[in-house]
C-alpha cells in the first residue's frame, strides 16, 4: 500500500474553505459532509502516519439516504441521523458522478433557455410614412425616365471633312523547322532518331556507412500520482518510469548507384509555310 495524504473539503453552507477531511463537520457552522461535498489534494503534501494510515479505510464514503450526510466505510449506522448503511443508495463516487450530472444538465437547460429569448426586433415605421416613401421614389423614377426620353436638338457646323486609309499587305514565307510531332499542313524534308531525354538506370550498389540515432534507457526514475479514495483521503501511488536519452551509431547501408542512359525518339525536319501580314502607314489623298 502506499503513502496516505489527507485532503481538504470547503463547506457549502457557510463558505468556509479548506477544511481537513477527517473533520467530518465544518468547524464554523457545524454543517456535515453532504452531496455537496468534494475532496482535493492539498498544496503541500504531507502523509499521515504509518500507524494512523492503518487505520484509515481505503473503500470510499457512504451516503446516508434519510439526512444525506457522508460517513466512513467502517460505521453501520449514520453518525448524523442514526440511520443505517443497509439504507444507503450511493457512496460517495457515485453521489459526485449524480450531482455532476445534475450540474451538466441544469447548464445544458440554462444555454437552451438563452438560445430560445427572441430577440428585440427592430419597430416598423408607420404605415402612412412607408406609402409616402414609396410615392416619392415612383416619382422620381417617373421624372428622370422623361428627362432622358424627351428629344434635345443641337445645331453644329461642319468645317472641314477629310478622310484616310490603311492598306495591309499578306506575305507567305516558308520556315524550315523541326520537332518531335510533324505538323498537318507541313512539308516533310527528311527524319532522324535524336536523343530526346535521358533515365535513370540501375548500375551497381555501393557500401555507405551512415551515421544514425536512437533512443535509450538512460535511468529510471520514480512517478508519483494520486489516487482518491473517496473518504477524503488520497493514496499515493509511485511507479518507475524510463528516461531515455540519444545515442549515435554506425551502419552500413547498401545503397543503388543510378547511371544515365538517353532516350532516342524520331525528330521531324520540315518546311512550312507562315503568313506574315504587314501593316503600312496610313495614306492621305490629296
């Protein structure tokens, strides 16, 4: 077994806060542990005794189901009330996971409750206002579709007329060009397997010492964690824990040497013929 701590617990009737947990009452008002009550690790850790931890019980509160008050696993009767364990509905795990539950579900309604408050909407503007706005947009439309119609007359004087011209000359040239693909409309001069790309082609392997790392058991070192025994009191609980560290090596490695071998393909070598048009200066007549 290991080390016992004794916890705290804050009374929820009068507020006062960090009360040991073998206190079964609250020191100030007399209030007794109830379903409100939760146990916590204190900050500073302190054990209680060999000889005392024998005595403590490592199964969890029980719950009176007439007062609701807790008691210690090893009373038969409740010491609030007089009432007895056999009556008891719930010990004290159960009660937290119970009143959590109750918890979650009275904020789940609470946010259900805010969600459904219909929001202030905004006050409509009198009908008699409404009507008048509309009017006065209609109108408006109506007067600046007949401006735009309505005919204006301009009187103007024409002082000079003159005019001019392009004239766009097509020429047709022929190109010798070559590639992979042979155009439709080209003349084919002649054909030669070329080198048209290159790939990578297994040699040989070669030996490489590389150069790794790996993780280690270093040392062990002990974890303590906490264990809640429901009755207010926490078992320590410790276990070895590695701790490695990071260590380098060599290997040989065999690894592939590529050489490069070309790709030959056809080449197409041919005449086309391209329009090249050309665009002389504007020309005046006189």
């Amino acid at each position: 077994m290991g080390k016992i701590i004794e916890g705290l617990w804050d009374c929820p009737f009068c507020g006062n806060k960090r009360i040991r947990a073998g206190q079964k009452t609250c020191p100030d008002c007399g209030h007794p542990q109830d379903e409100n009550t939760k146990f916590y690790m204190p900050d500073e850790i302190k054990y209680v005794s060999e000889e005392e931890a024998e005595k403590i019980s490592r199964n969890p509160d029980w719950q009176c189901s007439f007062c609701g008050s807790l008691n210690s696993d090893d009373l038969n009767v409740c010491k609030n009330c007089g009432a007895t364990k056999e009556d008891s509905e719930r010990n004290y795990f159960e009660m937290r996971q119970q009143e959590e539950e109750k918890k979650r579900k009275k904020e789940e309604k609470k946010e259900s409750c805010q969600k459904n408050i219909p929001q202030n909407t905004p006050k409509k503007k009198p009908l008699l206002k409404r009507m008048l706005l509309i009017l006065g947009i209609f109108a408006a439309i109506i007067f600046g579709m007949m401006s735009c119609l309505a005919p204006k007359i301009k009187n103007v004087t024409i002082d000079d007329l003159d005019w001019e011209r392009t004239i766009d000359i097509e020429e047709v040239v022929t190109h010798n060009e070559s590639d992979w693909s042979l155009p439709d409309d080209a003349r084919l001069q002649y054909t030669k397997s070329e080198i048209q790309s290159y790939k990578d082609v297994l040699d040989h392997y070669e030996t490489v010492t590389e150069t790794k790392t790996r993780s280690v058991i270093d040392h062990y070192e002990e974890k303590s964690s906490y264990v809640d025994l429901g009755n207010g009191y926490f078992e320590e609980q410790t276990e070895s824990v590695p701790v490695y560290t990071e260590e380098t090596y060599t290997e040989d490695v065999e690894k592939p040497v590529y050489r490069k071998e070309p790709v030959y393909a056809t080449k197409y070598y041919y005449e086309i013929d391209l329009s090249l048009i050309h665009i002389s200066e504007p020309t005046r007549p006189y």
